[in-house]
C-alpha cells in the first residue's frame, strides 16, 4: 500500500512540475469541461474529451508508473506522457468554439489571458537561469569559441589538436569543429566525469600552470587557453608555451614540445 | 552564393523529394490542390521511414567511414522513392483521365460547385444580383491557391470571408515572428553539445555514433542513442547541402520544423473544421471553416509561445530545442497520430499513417515507440468502443509491431 500511495505522490508530484506556473492546465481545464458540456459532435467528443480522460487516468495510476520505471525508463521521463494528450489543441479548439460567431474579438480576449497569464519562451528560464541570449553568428554558439578555435588549429589546420580551456567554452568548441579534441567536456557535469586530474587544476580558484602542463603532456594537450579572468600560478611563456594569440577574455598558447611529439604519432595525426 | 546553393540543395532533398515521393498516396479520384499537404506529409514520413534501415545498417554493420555509405545510399534512395511517386501519381491520372472519371469526380471534390446552393450563384445574372461570387476557373488564380472556396457576400459570408483573411494574416505574422526569433534567438541546452555534435562529427570525421561527442576521441558504438538516428538525417542533409551541421540544426531546420508542425496541426485543424481535409464538411460555407482554421491555427501559435510555463511542456520543447529527437516527438509525431486518430474515428484508414510514424517515433527518441504505441492502442480501444467496432483494437495493436520489435532490438543492445 506504501508503494502504491509512494507511485501516486511521484505522479503528483511530476504532474505539478510539468504545469509550472500552472496557466497552461487550467485554462485545458476549463476548455475540457466547456467541450464536456458543449462539444456534441461524437468524433471531437471521442478526441478531445474521451482519449485524453484514458490517458489522464492512465497517467495517475501508480501501477502504470510502476511499469514505467521498470520496464521502459528508470530516469525522469515519465511527464512525456503528458505530451500524448492534446492540451494546447483541446484549449484552441475550445476558444475557437466559443468564439465562433465574432472571432476577432474572441482571438483578443483569448490572447490577452494567453498573454497576460502565459509565460514567453523569449524570457524562458531553467531555474533562476535565463537561458535566451541573442544569436551572435548562424552557429548559435559565441563568436569567441570560433575565434578560439581558428586561434588553436593554427598551429596544425586539418589535423586534430587536443587542447584545454575553461569549462564554460567546453559547450561551445565542438560545436564548431571537432577535429579539435578537450581534455575535459561537459561529462564532468553530467555524472560521468573523467578522471584525469585537469579539470581540477583548471577550476581551482589559483591555476597551476605547470602541474596542468605535466598532465596535460601525459595526456597528448597541446593548446591551453586560459580565461583573462582567471588567476594563474605563473606565465605559462616561462614553462615553454608560445601564445597563439588572445581574444575578449581568452589568451590561448600552444605547447611546441607537446606538438612535435604530437605530430610524430600517426594514429593521432593522421586525419 | 554560399547559402544560395545550399538553400537550393536543401529545398530539393527536404522538400521537392519528399512531395514527389508523397504522391504514390493520392489517390486517382483525389483533387492533389486539396490534400497536397498530406500528401507530403505521407512522403516525408516515407523517406524517413527509409532512413532508418539505411542507417541502422550502415551504424551496426559498417565500423570505419559509414556516413558516406549512408548518405549515397539513402541520397539514391530517395530520389528513386520520388520518381515511382511521380510516375504512379501521373499513371493514375492518365488512366483516370482515359476512363473519363477525373474530371467528373475532382470537380466534386473540389467544391467549386458545392458551397453556397443559391440559385443566383449558378445564373448569369449573379453579379447584377449584387452575390459576388469568387469560382477559382482558371482566371481566379489566388483562389485556384486556396483551393476552391468559393466566397459569397450575402449571408454571414461577408463577415466569414474577412475573418477568415484577417486570421490567416494574424497566423502568418505570427509565424514570421517565430521564424525571425528562431533564427535570431539562441537558447541554450546541454543536450545541444550531444545531438548537435554527433551530426557534426558524422560530416567532419566521417563515422556515426562511434566518437565521443563532448571530448573528441573514439569510442564504442553509443547502443543507448544509434536506435534515435535524427542527429544523422540532420548530418545527411548538412552533407547534401554542403551547410555546416551545426549551423543546419540550430539555425536552418527551425525554419523548416516550424512551418512543418503548423502544417500537420493545419491537417487535424482541417479534420476538425472539414476544410481540405480528407472528408469535408459542406454543410457549412468555406468561409466559415476557413476562418474556424485560422482561430484554431492562431491559438496554437500563441499558446506555443506563451506555454513556457514550465521546462516539460511541449511547448517549450518546440521553441527551445526545435531540431532535438525528444521535441520533434512531441511536435511532430505525437500530432500526427492525433491525426491518424481523428481518421480512423471517420472510417479513413489511418493504418499507414500510424506505422510511419512509429517508426518515425523510434529514430526521435528511444523512449518514443512506447509513447506512440500507448497512444494508439489507447486511441483505438477507446474508438473501438465509441464506434462499436472491435476491430479497431486487432488493428491499432498490428501497427504496433514496428514498436515492439524497436523495444526488443533496444532492451538487447543495452
């Protein structure tokens, strides 16, 4: 009985975090139950009001949770199944019911709730985080992650170069050519992060270069870039590396020890 | 002249191939300007239904270099799909037109005759009357667009004609905005460092699913995402069109994608209303059902932007994540099943349509033959009882097969 009621609260529970905001679920509400009572064709009365009550139903019983986790998914993806249902279709269909003798004036009154209780996806935020930025070049990514990346393969165009830098351009880089390789990536915050010392001693709040040099030379880097914002130990000039050139807030070096040998290695070299 | 060329290249792969492949499934009485919108739909869902073979064996079978195999198989593929779909819809016609059917029935199923039963409308006097008719013969080339409505001012038309015309208007500056926020917007996702650089390594490096996408370097072969192949349909087209992958993703497939889902949601839209659709409503005037389309289409354009309510909704996935497998499942496939439901529930076998577009699920995302195969047997249980036809159900499970098999090859390989 514990496992059930603990499956229940779970649906509850998933349900309230895909309604947000909860503009979007009522307003399906109250189109669901305006359709209930006014909607007389059968085939509408069987795809907007009967379909979804099954898929409603079916949504909330825990056996059916159950079943999802063990068979089909263990992660967090059981609010898709809402996705089945049509609730923006149900809401429109029911405005344009309502509507259907003056439609202009009910488009506004529908678009004035849409608008005034709506959330815009232009403003949209994952957490406090706001995630819409204006696109800088048709790659959407920064047009410092490509200057960052015509920077390090200048040293060996056409060939892969294996290169560090901080995290937040980790996102970007491969994005825009993947022959450049990372030392670190967005694994180490996803859960399966590798385990060889660099990210480390990148994000530690003072850099040492040279400890990041050595692992990197047993690891085949030979590009670094470093953020102007960040606090280095030391020059890395005075460990060998030559700068390549900076950008806005990133200097990148490369290591021509680390290149050479790099070079040498056809597996690794050879395109 | 970059971008022109690969404008060119993509509107022939992503658009002319798939129409002309499309129309192996109008049918000889069908009027094409009626339902041309299924009948890309139905090539669409085909040449992807394709891929997916194509590419499964290209992942699993082939180790080194498999992409350029992919790409000039399915490139071959493709075209030959849409040659058949031109000769079998022009053999039809031909035939038809030789068995003087053609005519007699697209004149009926066109409607030009059909809307408003006055008798004035079919006299010669119709205009000293003061009915303004609109007949879409030949010299009425904006209305030969949209498809045989004929328009009269007397009645309620008037006010139906303007609203229909205002709405639409409403719908495509709505649209247009999307399209301009699409491409000028950029809204960050981790996922994207996944799916977007997997297309980009299969035109840079030349294989699939067999480099690790956040660091560079090889890897075995990825079982749990190779099922979900849309990252290498997206690396076929940037590989036709000589567009940069990434940019294709995130900057020209919106483009594309959004239209796209309007487009199907204009097909269910048009079952509802019984306008273009595959069985429509003349009871009430073109006007009439055109505008009822506009108000549906407008509602979801505003509730598509403004149903960020949270980070789950469709919605938000739609406008945010446009080009990724899990969004276009839910913007593409999930309403076009709805469509296939709204079919079957007027006794139009909808039967093709569901197995495309299980298929389709599985190369969106793995979890994706489970939802479509739960909203079939759903949708036909229930449509079973409502229309007390127990086959319903015998059938919704066969088209689940595809589904089944998908989940078993998916269990196997983890």
């Amino acid at each position: 009985m514990s496992s059930i009621l603990n499956y229940l609260q779970l649906n509850i529970s998933t349900l309230i975090n895909f309604a947000g905001t909860g503009f979007l679920l009522i307003l399906y509400a109250l189109s669901y139950v305006y359709l209930f009572i006014a909607e007389k064709d059968d085939r509408k009365r069987t795809f907007f009001i009967w379909i979804p009550a099954v898929l409603w139903l079916a949504f909330m019983l825990p056996p059916v949770r159950w079943f999802f986790i063990k068979f089909i998914d263990s992660g967090d993806t059981y609010y898709r199944m809402l996705w089945l249902i049509p609730i923006s279709a149900t809401t429109a269909h029911a405005a344009a019911k309502l509507s259907s003798g003056y439609r202009l004036i009910g488009l506004i009154a529908v678009s004035a709730v849409i608008v005034l209780c709506g959330s815009s996806v232009y403003n949209a935020k994952a957490g406090e985080v706001l995630i819409v930025s204006e696109a800088q070049n048709p790659y959407h990514i920064p047009d410092e992650a490509i200057e960052i990346v015509e920077l390090v393969k200048k040293t060996d165009e056409g060939h892969k170069i294996r290169a560090v830098m901080p995290e937040e351009m980790t996102f970007y880089v491969r994005q825009y050519d993947t022959d450049v390789y990372l030392a670190f990536g967005r694994e180490m915050v996803m859960g399966f992060p590798i385990a060889n010392g660099m990210y480390e001693v990148m994000t530690a709040n003072k850099v040492d270069v040279w400890e990041l040099i050595r692992k990197g030379r047993e690891r085949l880097v030979s590009a670094y870039v470093f953020g102007k914002f960040q606090l280095l130990s030391d020059d890395p000039e005075e460990f060998g590396l030559i700068k390549l050139g900076e950008t806005e807030n990133y200097k990148v070096y490369y290591d021509p020890e680390e290149l050479e040998y790099v070079q040498s290695i056809n597996y690794f070299y050879y395109k | 002249m970059y971008y022109m060329t690969g404008a060119i290249k993509l509107i022939f792969f992503l658009l002319a191939l798939p129409f002309c492949a499309g129309l192996v499934f109008v049918p000889h009485d069908r009027s094409l300007k009626r339902i041309f919108h299924i009948a890309y739909i139905y090539g669409w869902l085909l040449d992807m239904a394709v891929f997916f073979p194509v590419s499964m064996v290209c992942i699993f079978f082939i180790e080194q270099n498999n992409f350029i195999y992919c790409v000039t198989v399915y490139a071959a593929l493709q075209i030959l799909l849409a040659i058949i779909g031109v000769a079998v819809f022009a053999g039809r016609r031909m035939r038809s037109g030789a068995n003087g059917n053609t005519k007699a029935a697209m004149s009926d199923d066109a409607g030009v005759d059909e809307v408003d039963h006055s008798p004035s409308e079919k006299s010669a006097t119709a205009v000293a009357d003061g009915h303004i008719e609109f007949k879409p013969r030949g010299t009425g080339k904006v209305f030969d667009a949209i498809q045989g409505f004929s328009f009269s001012l007397k009645e309620r038309g008037r006010r139906n004609f303007l609203e229909a015309i205002i709405l639409w208007a409403i719908f495509g500056a709505l649209l247009v905005f999307q399209l301009y926020k699409a491409v000028t917007t950029v809204f960050f996702d981790g996922d994207n460092i996944y799916y977007v650089v997997q297309s980009l390594i299969a035109t840079q490096q030349g294989t699939m699913y067999r480099e690790m996408p956040y660091i560079g370097g090889s890897t075995e072969l990825d079982m749990r995402h190779a099922l979900a192949v849309i990252p290498m349909w997206f690396a076929y087209l940037s590989e036709v069109s000589g567009i940069h992958a990434t940019m294709l993703c995130r900057t020209v497939m919106p483009l594309f994608l959004l239209p796209f889902v309007y487009l199907i949601w204009f097909a269910v839209g048009g079952e509802l209303y019984g306008v273009m659709s595959l069985h429509d409503d003349y009871s009430k005037p073109a006007s009439e059902r055109a505008a009822d389309v506009g108000f549906f289409m407008c509602a979801l354009s505003m509730l598509a932007i403004f149903g960020s309510v949270s980070i789950y909704t469709a919605e938000r996935f739609l406008m945010t994540r446009t080009w990724q497998g899990k969004a276009m499942f839910a913007n593409i496939a999930v309403p076009l099943v709805l469509l296939g439901v709204l079919w079957i529930n007027r006794e139009y076998k909808g039967w093709l349509l569901f197995l495309l577009v299980n298929i389709f699920s599985g190369m969106c995302t793995s979890l994706g033959v489970a939802f479509t195969a739960a909203l079939i047997c759903t949708s036909c249980l229930v449509s079973a009882i409502r229309n007390r036809k127990p086959s319903l159900v015998v059938y919704g499970m066969l088209v689940c097969i595809p589904n089944v098999l998908y989940m078993a090859a998916y269990i196997l390989l983890k």
